[in-house]
C-alpha cells in the first residue's frame, strides 16, 4: 500500500473539485447576481470570473488550506466522522475567505443576497469535495476489510499472546488492514505460533524489516522483561514505523501512548503523539519560516560573534557536535564555539559552573543562550525543531537509559533548540539532572499543542533577554 499514491489521489480529487465547484458557483453567481453588474451573459461573466479564479487561483489556495487541515497526513485508515468534519470546518473556513476577499465586491440590489451568496459557495464547494473524498476513502476501506489490501506487519513474540493475537485478527468479519507475514524471537518462549512463520529472531530486526518490507509493528510476548522490554521498545523506534503493544502492558508505558482496540484484544499505539495533524503541519511550517527569519535578522549578530570568538581564542568559530535525534538517528548539531580547542581530550564533559574550559565571551553567549543560533540551520535542515526535547549525546544516551530506560520516548519527534525541559531546568551538568530533565520532556510530548509552544518560546525569549532560567 502505497502512502504517496493513494495521497496523490486524494490531491488530484480535491484539485478538481475545486475547479469544478467554482466554475458551477460562477455560473449561478451570474443568475443571481451578474445582470446587475452589467453583464448579459453567462459566457461573458465566466471569461472575466472563472479563468484565473477558478483555474489558478482557488484551486491552489483549496489544496493549502486542506493541507493544513492535516487531512493528507494519514491517507489510510480515516474515520468517516472525522472526514465529514474535516471536510465540512476547512470548506465552512475557505468559504468565508473567498467571500470575503473577492465575492464581497459583488454589489446586489439587496443585501439580502449576500446570505444566498455564502451559502451557495459552502453547500457546492462541500459537496463537490466531499463526494470525491468518500468514493475514495470507501474503496479504500472496502479493500482493506475484505483483505485486497494490508500493511505488512511483523509480530513480536511467538507465544500464547501472539497465538490469540493473530486468530483474532485473522479471524475477523472485517480486516484491520494487520496482513501478518511472520513473527520474530525475542527469547524462549514456548512456541504457539505456525513454526514456518517464524523469521528470526530479534537480533536480526534490521534484516528482518528491510528484507519483509514491514510496515506495522505489534508487540505481543506473553511476560516480557520489563528491562527487556524497554530495549526492544528503543531499537525499534529508529525505524519510523507503527508499533502497537497489548494494552496490559500499559502501566510500564509513559502517557504518549494512544488506546485502540484491535478487536478482543486492546492494543496501544505507542508511535503516536498527542498533537492534532493540523498543528503539526501548522509547527512544521512555522519551523521552517521563523528559523529563516532569524538567520536573516541575526546575521549582524554572527559577524561580530565571529570577531570575539576569533579574537579570544584560536580555533574554529563554530562547533558540531554528533547527537541522537528523532528516531534515534544522529545528526550534527551546531553551536558557536564557546570553549577552548580540545576542551575534551578523553571521555565527553557536560559544562558546569565556571568551567574553565569555557571562554570569557563563551560565557556570555552561554548565560543568554546565543550559542544555539547557530541551530536554526539544523531546523531549516529538518533535524531539529524550534521547540521540542534537548538532544543529547550517544555517550549520555546510554547512561540516560540506564537510569531512564523510556528514555525513548522523546525520540518520536523532532529536538528542540529550546524545550520545556529546558526553561524549567536550565542546562544539565550531570546524568542525574539529565534524567530530571527528562521527565519535563516527555511531559511535554504527552500535550503537545501550538499553544504550549508559544508558552516555552515566550520563556525562552525572557531567559534570552534576562539571562536568567524560570
């Protein structure tokens, strides 16, 4: 199953609808309205209406707005309500806009017509884009319950658990879209599964998932070690895939976990993030767009940073540095030099208070955290986020876990250069005060919304100004 096809199909439908719901909008327009402003036919009100309108314009701010109404995120698997009220609130949204920006001008004998007018533009341009919609969204559905279609999913364990696990769910009326193509060992337990169907073990998950093409996870081991259990958890989460445990399982959980019921058996999404799909997209964009402005608008700030870096110390003005970010993977992150060369000759040092090792000028740029500037590249790059959990070092991850081992919750989105974590706690000098950290963190990931970004942005630009943490 395709993701970029089935939401290329979903684009071209609403494209099209757009242009057809505008061209039948323009044509009662001109009945209800067009004569009074001086024209005598339909032909002449379309060529001066419907051309760059409905062709260009309209159709491209349609696709925008639906965008950001998060409804191409998941071309699978959509609820038939939340489809309804997606449709309806966008289309109610750009309704009022059109109206208001460019049919508004229309002046009717009576302003009576005004309401005729704007209920026209959202009951034609609703129902053009939601019949398209439902005809795909159903044979979707329809090929999915009557199992044409399936995502490809791997079982975790080979006990009684994945046993009952799989009679329910290929014993359904109606498929959940689960098309197991085996399971994978994890330890000893007793076998209750078609032995045929075991592909290997979990020490060869890479293989396992790269050469089986999987798409969906479930975990399904009949007593798990909970330390054990924590360690598949975290290797898997590299992989950016759906990955659902028997519910059960719940209270070794931190709260970011998501309630589902695959049939007799509930399960719990633990991949997915509380954070509605038009925020995210709305986040993402304003990422991308807020992290231009401040490279463009800090740029005098950079020069004369570079002078006093120069100036003070030898070496390089900028540093990077390789930490973990989403999914585990690591990156670069960038910072302005704010110590001496070789302040690590050994094993990695988390700063401290009058670290010697820190410049003069570094500690200036530390206390106001200047310093990440340098980490609006690494958004524009799409490893970081503006807000979102501190990334740290492999080094640090692995003590990290030791202490924490759901430390692999945070992974699920992109890190932050600021974080709640770190205008609650401020920079960390020990694994200890990491760990407190985190929990602000993954607190934070449990409620993620625009709103509570703009709370910790708003801290982080006070702590900018005073140099001061709350």
């Amino acid at each position: 199953m395709n993701k970029k096809k089935q939401r290329l199909y979903y684009l071209m439908a609403d494209y099209l609808s757009a242009n057809a719901a505008w061209f039948v909008y323009d044509v009662l327009r001109f009945y209800v309205i067009g004569q009074y402003l001086g024209y005598q036919s339909v032909t002449s009100f379309l060529s001066q209406s419907s051309i760059w309108g409905g062709q260009l314009l309209f159709p491209i701010f349609w696709i925008i707005l639906f965008f950001y109404s998060g409804y191409y995120n998941k071309p699978f698997r959509k609820s038939r309500v939340q489809e309804f009220l997606i449709t309806f609130s966008s289309v109610f949204i750009g309704a009022m806009v059109i109206f208001f920006v460019f049919v508004l001008d229309d002046l009717p004998p009576v302003y009576t017509i005004y309401y005729k007018m704007i209920l026209m533009l959202i009951v034609i341009q609703f129902v053009f884009t939601y019949i398209p919609r439902a005809i795909i969204t159903q044979r979707v559905a329809s090929r999915i319950y009557h199992r044409q279609w399936g995502f490809r999913t791997l079982i975790i364990g080979t006990g009684e658990k994945a046993a009952q696990l799989t009679h329910e769910l290929n014993g359904m009326n109606r498929s959940l879209g689960h098309l197991i193509v085996g399971y994978c060992r994890t330890g000893n337990e007793t076998c209750r599964v078609d032995s045929d169907k075991i592909i290997g073990s979990f020490d060869q998950i890479d293989s396992i998932i790269s050469s089986q093409k999987i798409q969906e996870i479930l975990i399904a081991e009949d007593k798990p070690n909970y330390d054990n259990l924590y360690s598949i958890l975290h290797s898997l989460f590299r992989f950016n895939l759906p990955i659902r445990i028997t519910a059960d399982r719940y209270d070794i959980l931190t709260g970011n976990a998501r309630m589902s019921t695959t049939y007799g058996t509930p399960m719990i999404n633990i991949t997915g993030i509380s954070m509605p799909d038009w925020q995210q997209n709305i986040k993402i964009t304003a990422d991308y767009l807020l992290s231009f402005l401040c490279l463009v608008f800090t740029s005098p700030l950079f020069l004369y940073f570079a002078w006093r870096i120069k100036k003070e110390s030898p070496g390089p003005v900028f540093y990077k540095q390789e930490r973990i970010g989403q999914y585990g993977r690591p990156f670069f992150i960038y910072k302005f030099r704010s110590m001496y060369v070789n302040a690590e000759k050994e094993s990695p040092l988390l700063a401290k208070d009058d670290d010697p090792r820190v410049t003069p000028f570094g500690k200036i740029m530390r206390k106001y955290r200047l310093d990440e500037l340098p980490q609006f590249w690494n958004v524009l790059k799409g490893e970081m986020s503006i807000v979102g959990p501190r990334p740290e070092r492999s080094y640090f991850v692995e003590q990290i876990i030791q202490k924490a081992p759901f430390y692999y919750t945070i992974q699920s989105v992109r890190p932050g250069i600021t974080s709640w974590g770190m205008v609650k706690y401020g920079y960390a000098d020990t694994v200890e005060k990491m760990v407190e950290r985190l929990y602000f963190d993954i607190i934070y990931i449990e409620s993620m919304s625009l709103l509570i970004d703009i709370k910790i942005i708003a801290f982080t630009i006070r702590t900018v100004i005073t140099g001061k943490g709350v």
